[in-house]
C-alpha cells in the first residue's frame, strides 16, 4: 500500500495518523493523536502496525491474523517508530514481525500474517439480535451530557469530535455503576469517506477494536472507569480478520469478559456487518486492579 492511498478527509486526525511514512528500509513512522486518555491509546498503535507491515507485502495480500504485546506506556505527545522484520514470504502467507518505538524503548510488539484471498468451505457465527444504531447516543454526545464530571485538563479532548463514531447499546452509567454482565455491544463507523482499500480498513478496525473491550471485565464487580482506585490496561491483543469490510457502513461489536483473576481479565470480541456478516474475531487479555476502600 502506498501513503497516496489514504485519504485526508479534513475530519478529526484518525485518519490522517495512518499515513506512516518510510524514515529508513522498513522503518516507518507515524504520528500521535491525543485522545484526553491518560496514555498513547493501544488502538493507534494496532492500527499502524497494520499500515507500516502492509507497507512491505505485495499489494494483493491483506492482513488475516495479528497478535500484539503491549509492552510499555505510550506518549501522545510524540510520535511512534516502526520496525518491521520480514519473516516469511510464501506462495500464499507472509508473516511480518513489528516493534513500535519511542525514545529508544520498545513499548510494542506484534506479529502479522498476509494472505492471498482464496476460495474454500464458509460459516460463522450468528449475529446477536440487538438494537440497531439509530437513536443511541454517540460517544461525544455522551461525553458532553457529562463533560462537568470529566477531569478539567481533558475535558477538551475527551469531548471533541472524532473520526469513528461509536454508539453503545444499553450504555453503563460511568459514574454511577451497578453490577451488570460482562457483556456489551457497541456500533461503530468511520464519518468520513474511505478509498477502497482493504489493508487501510483492516487498520481501522484494528484501532477500533481497543475501544472499551478491556472495560467489560469492570461491569460484574458493580465498577467503571471512574471509579475510585480502578486501573486498567491492555495487556495483549489478538484479532482475526475473517472477512474483507467496509468501514464507512455500521458495524456491531460484541464483547464479553469470560474471565477476571490474578489481576487480569480476559475479553473477547466478535464484529459483525449491519446485515450480519462475521469479519473480525477479538481476544484481548488486560490489566484490572481495584484497590478496595
């Protein structure tokens, strides 16, 4: 893929960060976008590494599994390296190996494996019945409602307009939380029009799908992330890319905690077109930590 493919849409900077640019033989480098998060927010960071190993496969190849390691802190204030290590090149895989960088510390890890679309047996899971997105606040109308109970250095951010628009079904009350299942369901899109272009699609879902995933492991203990003395991180990141998607039409995030010990929580996802279709597989282990009053 090359940076002529991805569109500047005059939108929020989401897009735009997936521009990586070639700093040295397979090195890249892309920028940093400031989300009011306490930390460089994972799902860039997914979504990048996506972008920069794409950049050294042969165009007609696209992403069918990553499994990442989240290894230190992010800055958002600066901007993230790439090292790619080519591994393999066969006739219909090629796996690539990532290391995402700054200030000299590696603070990311993934694997990557490209394949050649190829015909072959077809099923999957069925979509769950849930409400579609139509009248469900977005995450920035949410943010806004309650933009007084925000921390004031990131109020700004935390309620700005952004590139993917996300809608929660049954949303959580942050700051009033009861015990609930761990199960939650989220539409998202990109607003701004996207060029047929499916590494450059298979990153944003990538990005996307670090959203709230590692907060269901906080919905049976009755917390959120508000809470007083509650931590969570990603740890680490699995998805598998099932099927080619379009990130301009709405799609359905299913995710459920199956598992919180030790100080982690395990969660999973499933991503389903709006007519039901499975593209893309989660599984994500994270960092949970609540110092009890």
């Amino acid at each position: 893929m090359h940076r002529g493919d991805l569109m500047n849409p005059g939108n929020p900077n989401t897009i735009e960060i997936m521009n990586v640019r070639q700093v040295a033989p397979q090195v890249f480098e892309a920028d940093s976008e400031d989300l009011g998060f306490r930390s460089l927010f994972g799902g860039q960071v997914l979504g990048q590494s996506v972008i920069a190993a794409s950049h050294t496969v042969d165009k007609e190849l696209s992403p069918h599994s990553m499994h990442a390691y989240f290894l230190r802190q992010g800055q958002q204030d600066q901007a993230v390296q790439y090292h790619v290590s080519i591994t393999r090149n066969g006739r219909s895989f090629c796996t690539r190996e990532v290391s995402a960088k700054q200030n000299g510390s590696t603070i990311f890890c993934m694997t990557a494996s490209f394949q050649h679309q190829e015909e072959g047996p077809n099923h999957q899971a069925e979509s769950p019945k849930v409400p579609g997105p139509e009248g469900l606040l977005s995450e920035e109308e949410h943010m806004r409602l309650i933009q007084m109970h925000l921390p004031a250095d990131r109020r700004a951010k935390l309620t700005t307009e952004r590139s993917i628009e996300i809608r929660i079904v049954n949303r959580p009350d942050p700051l009033r939380p009861t015990v609930r299942a761990p199960i939650k369901h989220a539409w998202f899109r990109v607003k701004s029009a996207l060029p047929e272009n499916p590494n450059l699609h298979a990153a944003l879902l990538a990005y996307a799908s670090d959203f709230g995933i590692s907060l269901t492991g906080l919905q049976p203990h009755g917390l959120s992330i508000s809470s007083p003395d509650v931590r969570v991180a990603s740890l680490d990141h699995a998805i598998w890319f099932h099927r080619t998607c379009h990130l301009n039409d709405w799609h359905l995030y299913e995710m459920e905690s199956t598992s919180a010990a030790s100080g982690r929580s395990f969660n999973r996802g499933q991503i389903f077109t709006r007519d039901g279709t499975l593209v893309a597989s989660v599984a994500q282990e994270a960092l949970l930590r609540h110092k009890k009053q």
